[in-house]
C-alpha cells in the first residue's frame, strides 16, 4: 500500500472502446488527487502504442476491443514495457475470460460496476507492486485453482503414502483416498 506521507501520483493510461465510458472513467479518477490519467485509447493496437510511448504505472484494460482485444494488448504491453502493470476493468466475469486474462499478465481484476474508492484503491495496490481482484473474481480463481490442485496433491499424497519407503505407519489405499 502506498504511505499517505510518502503517496506518489499514480499514472494511468485508460483504455476503453465506449467513449462514454472513457470520459466517465477518466472524469471521475481525476478527481483523486493521487491519480494522474496520462493518455487515453479506444483499441488494442494503440494501447500498445501509448504503453510503450507514454510508461504508465497503471493501465486500465478493457477486454472487448476492437483491432486488438484487452487479453491479447495485455501480453504485448507485458512483453514490451518492463514494468507494466495491468488491471482488467471490464464486464467480463466468466472464467475464460477471467483465466485469460490474468494468464497474459493482469495484475488485476476489476467488474465495471466497482465504485470509485475500491478501483482507487485498486490502482494504488497494483502500482505498488501488489495483484488486485474483485472479491467475486478472487473467490472464482481461488476455487479453481484449488480444484486444480487436488489432482495434483492426491497424486503426490499416493505416491507419498505408498511408494516411499520411510519412518512411521504407511496408509491404506482408504486411508489415502479420504
């Protein structure tokens, strides 16, 4: 988290196709006094362009963009500005998407319907050097990815319990499953 003594002015480059809700954004975040909107784009192809020109701290990425989409701009600025840092803001919440995104880079993930202080909040957190996700995001990554690692851990508690000859009682193939 950033020190209110020490605060610095996040920069931020805002990237949203629907121009309403560009202004909207942009409006609303230059009203905190810690944010500093330092360009705009409306597609893909120019975020990429004003990632590499203008070395935000922050973008905010849309996913549904025209000429290049959100995910792959996210991977192009990640590849191509060290130490970019990416939050998603976008109505997007299915896991593909959601997968998608955070596996080209984000460090964040944000719904549209954020309020102000939380997305403040969250661009400090990620220009700080931290992940952000909403906490319907978080929970849904969380679960997958505990579901992706029970295979795994079941896999290695087998061989554990069964294979490897070591110091106290071994497992039954019940015993292990349970």
């Amino acid at each position: 988290m950033i020190d209110p003594i020490t605060a610095k002015t996040v920069t931020v480059l805002v990237v949203e196709d629907h121009e309403i809700t560009r202004v909207g954004l942009t409006l609303t975040l230059k009203r905190s006094s810690e944010i500093e909107i330092v360009g705009e784009a409306s597609d893909g192809k120019q975020a990429v362009e004003l990632a590499v020109s203008l070395q935000p701290n922050v973008v905010l990425m849309d996913i549904g963009l025209p000429i290049i989409d959100g995910i792959e701009a996210t991977g192009q600025i990640k590849k191509g500005v060290s130490g970019a840092r990416i939050i998603m803001l976008t109505a997007h919440d299915n896991d593909r998407e959601i997968f998608a995104a955070l596996g080209a880079g984000a460090d964040g993930y944000c719904l549209k319907g954020t309020a102000t202080a939380q997305l403040v909040l969250a661009i400090k957190t990620v220009a700080d050097g931290a992940a952000w996700l909403d906490p319907g995001i978080a929970t849904k990554v969380l679960q997958a990815s505990v579901l992706a690692g029970l295979p795994a851990a079941n896999k290695a508690s087998e061989d554990a319990a069964t294979k490897v000859p070591g110091p106290g009682p071994r497992l039954s193939q019940r015993e292990v499953d349970v």
